[in-house]
C-alpha cells in the first residue's frame, strides 16, 4: 500500500472522527478504510486510534502523526501540485 495516501486518509479519519465518514472521499468502503488504517498502525507499529462502539479517538501517537505528519503532506502535495502544474505550463514564444 501507499504509505502517503494512507497518511492522508488516516488525517481525514482524524478529523471526521469516524471511519465511514470518509469512504466516499476516497472512493472506498468502510473495511477498506479500517484494513488500510491497520496496515498503517501496522508500518508504525503503534495504534493510531481507539476505537469503540462510539466511534474513534485519537491516540497519543495518533495525535503527534495528526499534528506533525499534516504540515508535511501539505507540502509535500503542494510541491507535487506544483511540478504537475509546471509540466503543462507553456513555455517559449507563441506565434
């Protein structure tokens, strides 16, 4: 699995506080989500969230990839954005 696009769904878990909440963002089911959530804690080796009948809450660590990881994936999708934006940026002079 992607290691970035799991980071980005486990940020919008975060904040729609719920597994479902995000499964027609990114095009999934709800066991998608959870199995690649899993496969995250997994690559970390910690838990990210806990979960209940109620829904999920971030854990300490949760917490710390939630707050230090999102500035990074912003840049980092902003950087992307950017050379995919200057490929078809045209260059030289038109006639």
């Amino acid at each position: 699995m992607d290691l970035l696009s799991c980071i980005r769904l486990f940020r919008r878990a975060a904040e729609a506080k719920s597994f479902s909440g995000v499964t027609q963002e990114f095009g999934l089911t709800q066991p998608m989500v959870s199995k690649r959530i899993a496969w995250l804690e997994d690559e970390l080796g910690v838990s990210l969230f806990r979960r209940s009948t109620r829904g999920i809450e971030l854990t300490a660590e949760g917490q710390k990839l939630y707050r230090s990881g999102g500035p990074a994936v912003d840049e980092l999708d902003h950087i992307l954005s950017s050379i995919r934006h200057e490929k078809f940026h045209l260059k030289g002079q038109l006639r």
